[in-house]
C-alpha cells in the first residue's frame, strides 16, 4: 500500500510538472482508485489537461466519459464534446477513436448525409487498422447497399476479417451471408459453422440462428433437443424471436413435454417488449384458454397490441370482440373498423362480416354496392356461406349498382392475389 502511495506521489509530481503521459497516467490512476481514492472527476480533469496537449489516448477517453457522462460534472452527456475528442484522437490514427467517432457520427439523431459518408471514412480508417468492429460495421454498410453501393463481396473481406479476430457479429454476419447465398454459394454447413462459433461466444443472433438451422435440419442433422438448447440460450438474452421460437416449442409439445406455463411465460416476455406474433399467439392462448384459465380481457389487450401493429388475425379478432360486446362496450363502427382492415387482407370472415354490417347498416350507413363486393370476395375467398346473402342483395341493389360493384371487384381481385402471392 505504501508502495502504490509512493508510485501515485511520483506520478503526480511528474504530472504537475506537465508531462503529459504522467497526466493520463494519474487520470487512470483516479478513475480507477490505484495508488490513490477513487474520484472520476479529478481523473476526468487530469484527462482533459493530457488531452490539451494532444495525448491521443487520453483525448479517446476523454471523448467516451462525454458520450456517457460518467465522470463529466453533473454526470451530464454531451456528444458534440465527445466528437470533438474523438475526432482529435482519430486524426492522430487512433482506431478505437476512429470507429467511435465513426458510431456516433453514423448513429446519432437527426445525423445528415454528410456525417454518414464521414463515418464510413472513419470505420474504413479503423478496420484498415485492423479494429475488428470497424471491419464488421462496414461490411454491414456494404452488404445492406444504403450509404454506398451493395457489394457483397466486400462485406464477406470485412466480416471475414472481423470473424477471424473472434469478433462474434462478424462470424454471425458471416453466416447469414452463406445462409442466404449472398456473394457466395448458399451453404448452409458453412453458415452452421460460424454460427457456432458466434453462439458459443454468447451472441444471441448467432445463437437464434444456429437453434434454427437445427430446428430445420439445414446443414446440420435435425436436432430438437440442440435447436431448444440454443433457443433458450438466446431468449434467456432477450431475443425475441427466440422467444417465440421457444415459447412455440413448449406449447406444440411435440417434442418437450407440453408446458403451457412456461409456453406462456416466454410469450409473454414477447409480447411485453413489442414482438407483434407473440402478442397475438398469446392472445389467442388466453382467448381460449387453452392450458390457462380463460381471461379474455387481458387477451382484448394483446389483440390490440398486435391489431396496431397490422397483424391481419389479431385485427379481425378485435372486430370480433367490438362486434360481439366481449369485455368491452359493443361497437360496431370499431368492430367495422377492424374488419375492414382485415377484409382489405383477404381474411373472408372478415370480408363476409364486413359485408353483412354494410348490407344491414351496422356501425355505417347501409351501402349495397360495397356490402355485394365484400360478400362476392369472401365466396370467392372460398366462405360460401357467403353465396345466399350476395344473391339476397341482388334483389335489393339497382342494376347500375351491381355493375358498379362488379367493376370494383374486378379492379380489387388481382391486389388480393398479389397479397396471397406474397
């Protein structure tokens, strides 16, 4: 103890003179408590008077304590500071500070376009650098073609480059592009591969999507056992597909004993962080009450949860529960609403009830036109219950009004077949 006092009196003593590798020693020395208590601020002052005399690392991270905070009086983050020191260390070939500098210029609210093709300038600098999140960034930029022209071989050099240093998002990426045979051959034993590696080094992507290749049997023998492993590896981390994926798994019960309790559980981790699927599926579980007690009201939440997020399914059933009163004030103008949007879809119940509201002047004023269009779509669709309510319209409708409809139709059925197609 007495030793590390001495080193910390020598170090300040070079410090006070002015030298500035003695000024960031000493700031490390605060900001960590060695040799001397633990103060961030006076570490964060001893940082900024190495970083004036242009010591490049201090000036690194001087430009991180500003983009968290930590450290700065008040605790107060300020990106444009942090950007400034970054920017002084970059300019000296510093490659942490280059892809900072290159994150927070690419990311940040409200950045321009400029500050995008400056960023890039500055992942390029860091991963010819050799910093393996620049060469992983990058290789995103070139194989989503945004910023700059799509070239995948390019991305697979940088992810390559990044995966070969251990770097997890780079042999994950890696393996999506052999996945999806993107500026290679589709190669699925390929992809299986740097997955694994990615996955055992905890990336939840890479785990997700190792659990899924098992789950299929592509590139690797199809193994359940090995595909829930990995699933609940990932969603234990918060991923939601995995989440889902897992919770699927629990309530098939076609391989793991049936667990709805658990089933449930992880879709409900889902479905509460905005995972629109999950909010359905649970939905639905709770609507029936299927391996739970039945609680409909709390289903009319997920349902609506999933409805705002353009689930076709979840729309039509909260048509249903407005149509039908459940655990909320019968509303026919929200139950037209919602199964309009369902209808617009292709769902024919949605269409054939839609139909029906408009042939009897339910939540809108009665139309025949549109009610005959609704109820031809959803026989065609193949509801035919449909049939005997469009031919009662028939005899209600003006013959212009039929011809009307008819063009409509004729107009709405190929969109309706480019949605099925899709």
């Amino acid at each position: 103890m007495m030793e590390a006092a001495a080193t910390a009196d020598r170090v300040e003593a070079s410090a006070q003179s002015g030298t500035p590798e003695a000024q960031f020693a000493l700031a490390l020395m605060y900001l960590i408590g060695r040799g001397v208590p633990r103060d961030e601020q006076q570490g964060v002052a001893w940082l900024e008077k190495a970083a004036a005399q242009g010591h490049a690392e201090a000036q690194f991270h001087l430009g991180g304590r500003h983009a968290s905070g930590q450290g700065i009086l008040g605790n107060k983050q300020d990106i444009d500071k942090a950007i400034v020191w970054y920017r002084k260390s970059a300019d000296q070939g510093h490659a942490k500070a280059q892809y900072n500098l290159g994150l927070l210029l690419y990311g940040r609210k409200g950045t321009n376009a400029a500050e995008k093709l400056e960023a890039i300038d500055w992942f390029e600098k860091a991963a010819s650098s050799g910093h393996a999140g620049a060469q992983n960034n990058l290789g995103l930029i070139y194989a989503n073609g945004v910023e700059t022209s799509r070239d995948y071989r390019k991305a697979i050099d940088l992810f390559a480059r990044a995966a070969a240093q251990g770097d997890a998002a780079g042999q994950n990426n890696l393996g999506i592009l052999y996945s999806n045979g993107k500026g290679v051959p589709q190669n699925h034993m390929q992809a299986a591969g740097w997955y694994a590696k990615a996955a055992a080094l905890g990336h939840a992507a890479a785990q997700y999507n190792l659990a899924n290749l098992y789950e299929t049997g592509k590139g690797v023998g199809q193994n359940m056992d090995v595909a829930t492993k990995w699933y609940r590896k990932a969603a234990e981390q918060g991923h939601l597909k995995a989440q889902l994926s897992l919770a699927q798994i629990l309530a098939r019960g076609s391989h793991l004993p049936e667990d709805m309790a658990e089933a449930i559980s992880w879709y409900r981790k889902a479905a509460e962080r905005g995972h629109a699927e999950a909010q359905l599926q649970l939905a639905k579980i709770l609507d029936a009450g299927e391996g739970v007690e039945r609680n409909t009201r709390e289903a009319l939440h997920f349902y609506q949860l999933a409805a705002h997020q353009h689930i076709v399914e979840a729309q039509f059933r909260l048509g249903v529960f407005y149509d039908c009163g459940v655990d909320v004030d019968k509303n026919d103008e929200m139950a037209l609403h919602w199964y309009g949007k369902a209808a617009e879809h292709g769902v024919a119940r949605a269409q054939y009830n839609l139909g029906l509201m408009l042939a009897y002047g339910q939540g809108a004023p009665a139309d025949l036109g549109k009610a005959w269009q609704w109820l031809y779509l959803a026989e065609a669709t193949g509801l035919q219950r449909a049939a005997r309510h469009r031919r009662a319209i028939e005899t209600r409708i003006s013959a212009q009004e039929l011809a009307a409809a008819k063009s409509a139709v004729a107009d709405w059925m190929p969109q309706q077949k480019r949605r099925f197609d899709r």
